[in-house]
C-alpha cells in the first residue's frame, strides 16, 4: 500500500455531475510538492501516449505561473502499469514533459531524479 492510508479510497472517482459552468468543470491534480516555501512542482501522470486535456493543462500552467517565488514547476509523467487491481508506482513513471516559466521542455528519466535535479539546481537541501 505505500504511503496511501486507504489505496481503495484513493481509488474512487468523484462524480462532477451538476458541478460544471458551461464547459468548466472540476479538475485533480495527481500529486503536489512544495519544498521550504520555494519551490513547487505540480504532477500530472497518464497512460503513456495520453496528453492533458486543454482546461487541465492550462490550469495547471496557470497555477505554475502564479507560485510566488518563480521555482515552480509541471512534471507531466507516463506510465504503462496495466495492472488495474494495483496502484501505479509514481517511482516507476517515466517523466516525458516539464513545464518552467512559460515553456514546455520534453524530458525523460524518473520523478525523483527530476525532482532531485530541480532541488539541487535551487540549492534545497532537506
């Protein structure tokens, strides 16, 4: 189970019917970090080959750009865990894009690398 208190709550949807104005509806973000009140990175995963839809990629860029220091960040992360009784292993997605002040830059390698390149970049130590 890992770090999820409940894995099966985790697993249930939210239903958003009859919470929508015109095409805007409610959106998740699949997971977020902020370290030392710097830097924040926002976390996006898909299958892989899948991209955001339009509103949830620019809510995500909106939310980015507006962090208060700049060091801020959108790591978008594939996946191919076929296995649908079993939680996806963020430790074993594959980072494909990154987003950083305005611009996306195509990327590879794991979350935590990423995560540990971005935090060494802004000298976080923890």
């Amino acid at each position: 189970m890992g770090l999820l208190n409940n894995s099966n709550q985790g697993k249930q949807g939210i239903d958003f019917e009859g919470v929508q104005w015109g095409k805007i509806h409610p959106s998740d973000i699949d997971f977020v970090l902020e370290f030392k009140n710097e830097v924040l990175i926002l976390g996006e995963v898909k299958y892989k080959g899948s991209e955001m839809s339009t509103g949830q990629r620019l809510m995500l860029e909106r939310l980015c750009d507006s962090w208060h220091t700049g060091k801020s960040f959108i790591i978008f992360v594939h996946h191919e865990h076929n296995d649908e009784t079993t939680d996806i292993p963020l430790s074993e997605c594959e980072v494909y894009k990154l987003y950083y002040q305005g611009n996306w830059y195509n990327r590879s390698g794991s979350v935590k690398d990423k995560i540990n390149d971005i935090l060494k970049n802004f000298k976080i130590e923890l």
